[in-house]
C-alpha cells in the first residue's frame, strides 16, 4: 500500500516542531529570530518550572553512536518540572547514529562567533548543523518558557562548559548545568 502525503509536509507548510512531530531537517530560526530573549519562569506554563533537557539523558536513542545515558535520577530531582527533551545534534539535521564530532580552534561560544569550527572524525565541517541545532534549541527554550536546562557533558553540542548549544542558551539567560 502506498503512502499518501500529507499538505503539511510539502514546502511551505509549518515546521514539524509547531505540529508536535520529530523536527530533524526542518529549517532553523532567522539569527534574528533566535537572538529573542527566552521568556522568563514567570511565563512558564502551570507554574512549574520548565526544564531543557538532553533526551539522551531521559533514554532516547540520539547519541552518536545510536545509544542513550538514561539517569532515572534525573528524571526524580526534576519531580514536578515540564520537561523539554532536545538533542540539538538531531535538530541541526544529523542522523542517528552519526559520525562522533569535535570542536576544533576553540570552545561553543568560539563556534557561535565564527573562530571555531565543528569537524566529524572524517574531516567534514558540520559547524551548520551544529549551530541550526543550537538555534533549535533556543527556539524551544523561548516557545516553553525553559529557564533551565541539564545537558550531557562531553558533548559538542551540550557540555556546559563548551558545548554550541550550551553556549547558545546561556547566551540567552538559562542556567546551563553538565550532566555525566
């Protein structure tokens, strides 16, 4: 039986994140767009704190290498959080599993600016997708009114301490903590 296609997925229509569907390849925000400040906790839906979280950390299967780091402990200290589960690395269009990537010339904030690069291990630059990921997952900070967010540590896109995507939601006022 063949597949019909829908009008939602032709050029044009809203992307998949605005119909609630997987987001990977769908076009990232403007800069302008991205550079809004994220709303704060006062916006945030029901009164509960919203929480951006690595969905590898909360069991999906979107680590390079096709794995997860689920942290069920995790999952108890954010207890009456919304979670908001990312993977930038997803969101910037990569598949799963990928080619592991690194940063080269620098730290997220150095990609954000342009001094630095993002390399897989066969020497193609994937800094685009990095920073559409990055900017993907600012956009999902503001739209959830997210003013936190526990990304996996060692990452290119997450680690706090100099991940692009971290780099890019600090910049926009969340609270970026590293989780192993």
């Amino acid at each position: 039986m063949g597949e019909t296609s829908r009008d939602e997925d032709k050029p044009g229509s809203p992307p998949a994140c605005d119909r609630g569907e997987q987001v990977a390849g769908h076009a990232a925000p403007s800069r302008s767009e991205s550079s809004q400040a994220v709303p704060s906790g006062r916006e945030a839906r029901n009164g509960r704190p919203t929480v951006l979280v690595s969905a590898c950390l909360l069991g999906v299967t979107c680590r390079h290498d096709g794995t997860s780091r689920e942290r069920p402990e995790l999952l108890a200290r954010l207890n009456g959080s919304r979670l908001v589960p990312v993977c930038p690395e997803q969101l910037g269009g990569l598949p799963t599993p990928r080619i592991p990537c690194r940063i080269e010339g620098g730290t997220g904030t150095d990609v954000l600016a342009g001094r630095a690069r993002v390399v897989d291990e066969k020497g193609l630059d994937r800094t685009e997708n990095f920073l559409r990921g990055a900017e993907e997952s600012v956009k999902l900070a503001r739209k959830f009114g997210a003013t936190k967010a526990l990304l996996k540590s060692r990452s290119p896109s997450c680690d706090a301490q100099g991940g692009v995507a971290a780099a890019a939601l600090r910049t926009q006022g969340l609270d970026v903590e590293g989780v192993d």
